[in-house]
C-alpha cells in the first residue's frame, strides 16, 4: 500500500509542476490578491491547491512563490509583513 501512495503523489507532485510551468503561457488567468502581497496572483489546481505567483511582464517570467494544499492559511503565509 505504501508504493501506491508514493506512486500517487509522485504523479500529483508532477500534475502540479506541470500546471506550473503551463502559467508562463497565460499567466494573467490567477486571481489579483494584492491585498495580501502587491503583484500577488493565485490560482487553483483541482480545486484543493492553491498555487501562488507572480509576473514580470518585463522579463516575460512567472515566479511560483507558494504552493499550498487543503485549506492552508496562505494568505498569512505571503503576506508582506511576515
């Protein structure tokens, strides 16, 4: 039972980079949370992650800064006074 669960969040683990490294082609989809850090987009994976990044439209870069499972207080977590 043990090498299912580790098959399963190896291949949950590679989903989410993979959904990752598909915001560089539509970046602006996230949702602005500048109220909890300026630049700050968040999205969501299969409802339950959430991923949290930002752009730089000059250098054409999406930077992942967070990614957070199940209810996280990710908002706490990114916040600038932290």
């Amino acid at each position: 039972m043990e090498k299912v669960s580790v098959e399963t969040a190896d291949r949950y683990t590679e989903a989410v980079v993979a959904f990752c490294e598909k915001l560089a082609t539509f970046p602006q989809r996230g949702v602005d949370r500048d109220g909890v850090r300026p630049g700050l987009k968040t999205t969501h994976y299969r409802g339950r992650t959430v991923i949290a990044y930002a752009v730089d439209e000059a250098a054409q870069r999406v930077s992942i800064i967070g990614i957070f499972y199940g209810g996280q207080d990710y908002e706490t977590s990114l916040s600038e006074d932290d």
